[in-house]
C-alpha cells in the first residue's frame, strides 16, 4: 500500500485546495503562515489518498481515521495530529457547503481532547538580563534592544513586531496600533522603558539600517533588516538565541518566550485576566487563562515559602 504524503499532486486536487485556502483567506483573514500550514497539511492528505487511488472528493471516514492513524505512526506528536484534523473538517465542512460532496466524511470524527501545556516563560530577572544583552554600540544592537523592549512592553506575537511600521507607533500618546490575526485592530500602551529605547533606536540606528534601500514598499518599517527590508520570523527568533546565550539564559525559548512573560509577570503582579486578554489579542478568554495556571504555581511558591503555616 502506497502512503506517501509528499507526493506530486494532481492538477484537480491543487486546484480544489487553492479554493479552499482562497476562501480562507477571504472569510477568515488568516496569515500567510496559517495559509502555509494550511496547504501542507491538505497536500500530505492529497497525496496520501492518491496512494490508495482515492480523490479528495470521494474520501470516506474510514480513509481519514487510517490517514490520521498513519501520520500517529510516522511520529507527528498528537498536537500536530489534531491541527491537522482541524484542517481537514474545514476543508470538508466547505465542500459540502459549497456542494461539492453529498456527506461530510469528516463531520463524525472527533478532535483528540488535549491537555493544555504551560507556555514557557522567563523569570524577570532573565528578561532583565536578555534584554541587557545587545550591544549598544551599532545600530543592529540599538534595534534588538528596542525590538526586546517594545516586544516585553506589550505582548506582540513576532509576526506582528516585525510587521510594524512607523505609522503603527504614536510616541506622544504612548501606544502602538496593532493588526493582529484576522486583521482585528487593537492599541497596546507602550512603557516608559520601551519608549526610551525605542525613541533611541529611531534616533540613532535606524535610518543607518535603512542605508540607501528605502523603497515605496519598506520605508516605513520600523525594525528593518541589516539589509533594509522587512524583517522575517525567523530571523528574529535566530537573534533571540544568540542574546539568549550572551545573556546567559539556560532556558530553553521559543519565538513567543517574552509574549508570554509579558502575560505572566502581568498577572503575577495583580493584572485583571480580561486586561491582559485585550492586549494579547485574544478572542476568547479561554486562551488568555492558560496564563493563570503560571500565575497560580507563582502564588504557590510564595506562600509556601513565606507563610509561617505553610509547612516548610
């Protein structure tokens, strides 16, 4: 039995799941990240079922628990198994609204209920000492350490910082204007310590990073690249490492490792759940509560450590 899922798609199943994304984009706004993972994980099902002579549109029930089953087997953590069912019930759920399929072969099939992990974060102190990190005697370092800044003073996800513009900053009235998923607008109030280092950097880094590479499509980033274009994720995360280690900071990161200790240190020190919700971007509450978990363990620490009954 043929299983490969990186296979050459058919020009009919390419087509049907470039209509879908199309759609997605449209209704949804979603980013071209979540478009990506979106197509990868259609594709790896096209191919799948092409290995058993099975197009998407005349897929059963049976075909998406085996494929999901397969991809349990090849080694893709639970996580990654549900993201990718979640992918392919909006596929489905579409095709039948849109009528192309008579029955959803996906409707029955439910999502694997996940525990919820806790989102890894630094201690303040490690913020502290990340954020001393960059050398401050060239322009790339006065833009890291504005990047860290802002990035801890509010919350961004990545995508969203390497996005900014100027336009996006009002310095006068403290607060950045930020476009998140689904291209919902919220303002996130910049700290005085962000506004310093970010005033800064504008003032004596930036226009040295733009050079000569201003175009009409990047003059107005706020943290460009060494070469004056925009900045990716990746790269980003790849100079948070290497801060990391002049830092000394042991433990382990992700991209969103100060997004998260901005929500906690918030709620550690006495933020309301529904505030730090709004500056996170959250849409629903759910998500912001994995954050009291953390604060929660913290309240613990505390009071076994201090109160005179707590037993230790």
């Amino acid at each position: 039995m043929v299983t490969a899922i990186d296979g050459q798609l058919t020009e009919d199943h390419r087509r049907l799941i470039d209509s879908w994304l199309d759609q997605q984009w449209l209704e949804k706004g979603l980013s071209e990240h979540s478009l990506s993972n979106y197509r990868r994980d259609l594709s790896q099902l096209a191919c799948w079922l092409q290995g058993q002579r099975v197009a998407l549109l005349g897929c059963e029930r049976y075909q998406l628990l085996e494929f999901l089953a397969y991809r349990h087997q090849q080694g893709l953590s639970a996580r990654s198994v549900a993201r990718q069912l979640s992918a392919v019930k909006s596929f489905y759920r579409w095709l039948k609204r849109e009528g192309r399929i008579s029955e959803d072969p996906a409707l029955l099939i439910e999502r694997p209920k996940l525990g919820r992990p806790l989102p890894k974060t630094l201690s303040e102190a490690d913020v502290e000492a990340l954020l001393a990190a960059p050398d401050l005697s060239t322009p790339l370092g006065l833009r890291d350490r504005a990047m860290l800044e802002v990035l801890y003073a509010t919350g961004l996800r990545v995508t969203e910082l390497v996005t900014l513009t100027q336009s996006q900053v009002n310095p006068r009235q403290g607060v950045i204007r930020v476009i998140g998923k689904g291209d919902k607008e919220r303002l996130v109030p910049l700290g005085e310590e962000a506004l310093h280092w970010l005033e800064r950097y504008l003032r004596e880094g930036r226009a040295l990073l733009m050079g000569g590479a201003a175009t009409p499509g990047n003059q107005e980033l706020l943290f460009p690249s060494r070469r004056g274009t925009c900045m990716t994720r990746q790269t980003f995360w790849h100079r948070i490492k290497q801060l990391a280690v002049v830092a000394g900071v042991q433990k382990k990161l992700s991209p969103h490792t100060l997004r998260h200790a901005f929500a906690t240190h918030l709620l550690n020190h006495g933020a309301d759940l529904r505030v730090v919700q709004l500056l996170l971007g959250h849409s629903d509450l759910s998500t912001t509560q994995i954050y009291t978990h953390v604060a929660q363990q913290r309240l613990q620490d505390v009071y076994q450590k201090h109160h005179p009954r707590s037993g230790t």
